[in-house]
C-alpha cells in the first residue's frame, strides 16, 4: 500500500538531511558562467557569490500526482531537474537547458546544526535576462575562470566554474 502522506514519523533521526542541488549555468556565447551575490540575511554564507540552486521540498513531491507508481513506491522522476530549473527561474530570472552535467556533491552541517546533501551540476543558458531575486541576491556576474577570483566566493566554486567551461568548452 502507498504512503498515504510524506511523514518523517518513521525515519531513523540520524538519516535525516536537506536535500539541495546548485547548478553551474554557462553561457555559450561569451563561454561565461553565472554568480549570484547572496543576501547578507542568508543564515549560510551570506554576502559571498554563488550558484542558482534550492533544497527539495516536501510540496515538490505531490502525492496525488506522481509521475508513476512502482509498486507501493510513489516516484517522483526529474525531481531533481526540476528543482534546479524551477529555482534558477526563481533566483535568476533565467532558462536553463533541461541536460544537467554532474560536477560533485558535498555533504556539510550549517551554522544551526541542520546537515546538508548538496549536489551541484552544470547546465546550458537557455534564454532570458538574468534579474537576480532582490530577497535573496544582491548582485549578480558572468564570469570564466580567471574573472571568479576578483569576487568573494563560497570556496570551491571556482573549480565548479573551471569544470563546466571544460565540459561544455569542446
């Protein structure tokens, strides 16, 4: 029998994390990719740059409409896809090409002591003008790999940035 509704009545406490996922968005024309200033209010690395992304959500996963059943198991397919699309339109104002590339993922425990699945991919520039959520962000910049270190970034991402410009720069 499916799960009537998502609980975490039954989960073992120590397998509970936020699920997130970045997306590193480069833009062919100019081979620059996308960074966001964070608000200063961000509990996690206010004020540093980083890359459109957001955590999983529980409304993400409607019950009534799965993309399929498998059994007793209720799946939710391109959850992931859609959550990096959904939050780059959000964060950025910006399409993204439904092909995600996997860069790496790390796991880490923020400031208030809830740990944290981030897994980070690169995707194509589709269209639209970046218009940076003023909530979340307080700047925004296109930048290649030698650009990144003029701004204050979250560590790491300018690898991120060096990988996607080799993925998609063939």
């Amino acid at each position: 029998m499916p799960a009537p509704e998502i609980s975490i009545e039954k989960a073992k406490k120590d397998k509970l994390f936020y699920f997130v996922a970045n997306v590193v968005v480069w833009r062919e024309s100019d081979r620059r990719c996308l960074i966001l200033k964070r608000s200063e209010r961000e509990k996690v690395h206010p004020g540093k740059y980083a890359m459109p992304g957001g955590k999983l959500e529980w409304k993400d996963m409607d019950l009534a409409h799965p993309t399929r059943m498998n059994g007793d198991v209720i799946d939710f397919e391109n959850a992931v896809e859609d959550l990096v699309a959904r939050e780059t339109r959000e964060e950025a104002g910006i399409e993204i090409e439904k092909k995600l590339y996997y860069i790496n993922s790390v796991a880490f425990v923020r400031p208030d002591g809830i740990p944290v699945i981030l897994v980070k991919f690169a995707a194509k520039y589709k269209s639209g003008n970046v218009s940076p959520n003023p909530h979340d962000f307080s700047d925004f910049a296109w930048v290649n790999e030698n650009e990144i270190v003029n701004y204050d970034y979250i560590k790491g991402i300018d690898e991120e940035i060096k990988e996607t410009i080799k993925i998609f720069g063939k």
